[in-house]
C-alpha cells in the first residue's frame, strides 16, 4: 500500500508543505491507522512524503515513531519515499535519541538513497548496514550466502539478521531473506 | 535616571544586542518600583531580541502592578520601528506620542525582511494554529529574511527551529510567548536574528521534578538541555538538541538566557580552536526563558 502523506494531510486540512506538532502528528497518524484497516499481513506500507518539506520530532515522534511500534505489532513492513533531507536529519536525530533512552533501536528503510549513503535512517553498525545492502542487491537469500559474503562468524551474523528483522528492515520468507 | 523628583526615568541606549540588554534588566528595581515614564529620547538603536525582552518586561510590569509603563520621547525612527514589528499590537505599554500615519514604515514587498513579533499562546491548540501561519508566513518572506544566507536547506533548517523553539513555549513554560525575526545591518555586517522567548516557569522550575539530572548551576542545566537530549516532560526530548545541532551546521550563535544564566554558543568560531561555549550565572534575575539564534554574513 501506498500512503501520499500530502494527500493525507490535505483531507485533513491540514497546511503543507511542513507537517509540524505532536497535535498534527496524532491527527495525521489516526488517519492512516484507519487507512491501514485492510492491509494484510507481512505488507509493505509506502509513506509517500513528496510535496513535504520538513517533519519535526513532534511529528516525527507522533507519527512516524507511533507506526514503527504498529508495524511490529499488527506485522506490516514501513518504508519511507521522497524524504527531504532535513526530515532525514530530523528522523534520524528523534531515532538516535530514542535508541540511546530506550533499550530497543528503530530504524526505518527508505526507497531513494540518503544523505548517509544508505538506504535506511537509523542508528546501525556498520556490519548490519552491509548486510542491508547485500540484501536490496540480492533478493531471496539464505543465512549461508550472507555468513559468505560478510566473512563474519556465523553466529554474530544470525544474530545481526534476527536484529534486523525485529526492527522491520528485513523479512524472511520461507527460509530466504530480503530487504524491506 | 533624572532628577530627584523622578519624573521619569531615562532609558541608556543600551538596547544593541543581548549582553548589552543586561543593563536595561538591571533596571528593572527602580522602573517597577517608581510608577513613572520611562524616557526612550536616548535610544540610538534596538535589535530583536533586546526588543522582545523588554516587550516581557512591560507586561510583567503589567501583571504585577496592574498599570501600564508609559514610554515617552521615543525618536521618531525607534517608534517607526517598533510600530512596523507590531511591538504595540500587545498593548502592554502606555504611548501618549503618537506617530502621525505618514511617517510610519509602508508594509510592502521590501520592507518584508523581517517577522513581526506574534504571540505564541500557552494552550496547545491555539498555539499549533499560530506557530502553522508564522511558518508560511516566514516561508514567503525567507528569500528577503535570509537574503544573505539563501538556499532551500537554510529555509528548511529555519521551519525547524521556530517550530522548535515555539512548541517548548506552550510545553515547558506554562505561559505565553513571543517571536520575532529581522535581517537587519550592524557595521559591516548583516545580521539575521531570531528570537523566541517568554516570561514563564524557566528552565530549572521547568526540570524540577528530574531529580536524575545533576547540575550545580543554571547554566550547566541550559548547557545540558542543550547538548544532550534531555526532557521535563518526557522520558526524553529532541527540540532544543535539535535546533542546537542546526544552529552548529549553520555555524550561527546561539544565546539562551533563564532565570540568572546564560548560556552563548558562538558555532561561527568553533572551527578556529577558540572557546565557543560561554555560561555566566549570577545575572538580574528574569523570569522565563530568552532564546536569540543569529547568523551573520
């Protein structure tokens, strides 16, 4: 499903190009919770943020944070498209500040590359990012081919992998892994 | 001060940027205490910030004495300004002068380098609907505001900031506010300045119920709010850290003042090896929190 957040915010009355407060965040997250009623399970959400300029750490917190936590408890996958590049340092400062005070990381993936060379925003470790990456280039691939190519212990490597699935970055189906 | 019979009370011209401002605060004794005009005559000059501070000082004048300062002989060309910055819309001081329509600044296309002063309410709802039309409306005059500092990302950068600043009014100070922003020319310099400040709890009444968040002084306590992502409401907080990290990637100068400290992060002159970070304590003490963040060109 794709979700045109500007499209959204308009039905809402809500003014863009900038989507700011914790009050336009629940009311934007609301909407889309009602909108995300019929999607099935292990689905892909687009957030489509063209036409938005900046998000801040209200909103942020409000609506993207709020729709993370969802995603691993109703089993949908996020991603996120047409990211300003403020909104990219904005996200990334709330999930950075939310992954030093809570005992849990989030992270979230994204379609066009960013500012950080990745395809993600988040605080991860260097060995999971390349992990992420191997698995945008290389769909449908199994714990084997990722100890391979990371050369790494493949423990610490399985461990990294239910890492990244717990955080909604990776999906694994029948045996086989891919990026969001 | 004038004479003995204390008709009035003669402002210095001391109005130039926030240090500076420290003068006028410590006046604030004799001006509550002396229910008479304060005589603007010497006033040369008056930036945003010291503006808007001294705009908190006559409404908690107001508040606490239930009667307005009056303000006479303002110079033409201070009263032109504060008339076009909408300094008298608050209503909080007497002006007996009035300025004849004809000299007052027209409110056209160039004279648009600057954001009026508005109120941010305290209440939530109010508050969002003010802070939502004072971004489009700085959106609109950004190409002149920040005229010497222009692209997309500075604007952007900027949306952040007052939205920022703006909603830690009615979060954290349990009062209202006021902004205002202005490229304006000091010396060979252009100067774009915003300020967000109001005359509410401040930052240690606000951070009292944070017995885990040690400091000695204010200004460590601003420092930290500053630095680290820390909240009085919340487990956690992003605002303030947030505009801190802008405020370095635009190597601008940040001023927060609460309480009796301060704080300065001169970002411009971090790169040189030079100190950057300035705390002082021990200052007159006025209520709320004061935020002025500058970039010069």
């Amino acid at each position: 499903m794709i979700i045109s957040v500007e499209k959204t915010a308009k039905e809402l009355k809500v003014k863009t190009p900038d989507l700011i407060t914790r009050p336009v965040g629940r009311l934007m997250y609301s909407s889309t919770v009602d909108k995300l009623a019929v999607i099935g399970a292990g689905e892909v959400v687009i957030l489509d943020f063209a036409g938005i300029k900046v998000i801040d750490s209200s909103f942020i917190d409000e609506y993207v944070v709020r729709l993370i936590h969802d995603s691993c408890k109703r089993d949908f996958y996020l991603k996120l498209r047409n990211i300003s590049a403020i909104s990219e340092i904005n996200i990334d400062s709330v999930f950075n500040s939310y992954s030093n005070y809570k005992d849990r990381r989030i992270v979230i993936t994204r379609e066009d590359i960013g500012r950080n060379n990745r395809f993600y925003i988040g605080p991860l470790s260097e060995n999971e990012s390349d992990i992420l990456d191997y698995l945008r280039i290389n769909q449908g691939t199994t714990l084997d081919d990722i100890v391979n190519f990371t050369g790494a212990d493949s423990l610490k490597v399985k461990k990294s992998v239910e890492e990244l699935m717990f955080m909604r970055v990776l999906k694994k189906n029948n045996g086989e892994f891919t990026a969001v | 001060m004038s004479g003995s019979a204390h008709k009035h009370i003669v402002m210095p011209d001391r109005f130039r940027d926030p240090y500076i401002f420290e003068n006028i605060l410590s006046m604030q004794e004799p001006v509550f205490s002396k229910e008479c005009p304060l005589d603007m005559s010497r006033i040369a000059f008056m930036e945003p910030y010291s503006m808007i501070s001294f705009l908190l000082m006559g409404r908690n004048y107001l508040r606490n004495r239930g009667s307005k300062l009056t303000l006479i002989n303002l110079p033409v060309h201070i009263h032109q300004y504060l008339a076009r910055m909408d300094f008298f819309e608050s209503a909080v001081f007497n002006i007996p002068e009035v300025l004849d329509t004809n000299l007052m600044f027209r409110r056209n296309k160039s004279s648009s380098r600057l954001l009026e002063i508005t109120e941010i309410p305290n209440k939530e709802r109010q508050s969002v609907k003010v802070i939502s039309a004072v971004i489009a409306l700085f959106r609109k005059r950004a190409p002149l505001i920040l005229k010497y500092w222009m692209n997309d990302s500075v604007v952007d950068y900027f949306v952040t900031v007052i939205s920022e600043l703006c909603q830690n009014i009615f979060e954290h100070s349990l009062d209202s506010g006021y902004m205002a922003m202005q490229t304006y020319r000091s010396g060979n310099e252009n100067i774009a300045r915003l300020v967000i400040s109001d005359s509410g709890i401040g930052i240690i009444k606000s951070f009292s119920s944070r017995n885990d968040i040690k400091y000695t002084e204010g200004s460590e306590l601003i420092e930290l709010a500053l630095t680290t992502p820390i909240s009085s409401k919340r487990e956690f907080g992003y605002g303030l850290c947030q505009v801190n990290n802008i405020v370095e990637k635009l190597k601008g100068v940040i001023y927060i003042r609460s309480g009796e400290s301060s704080l300065t992060a001169f970002y411009n002159r971090k790169d040189k090896n030079s100190k950057y970070l300035f705390q002082r304590n021990g200052l007159i003490r006025f209520d709320g929190m004061q935020i002025s963040i500058s970039l010069s060109s």
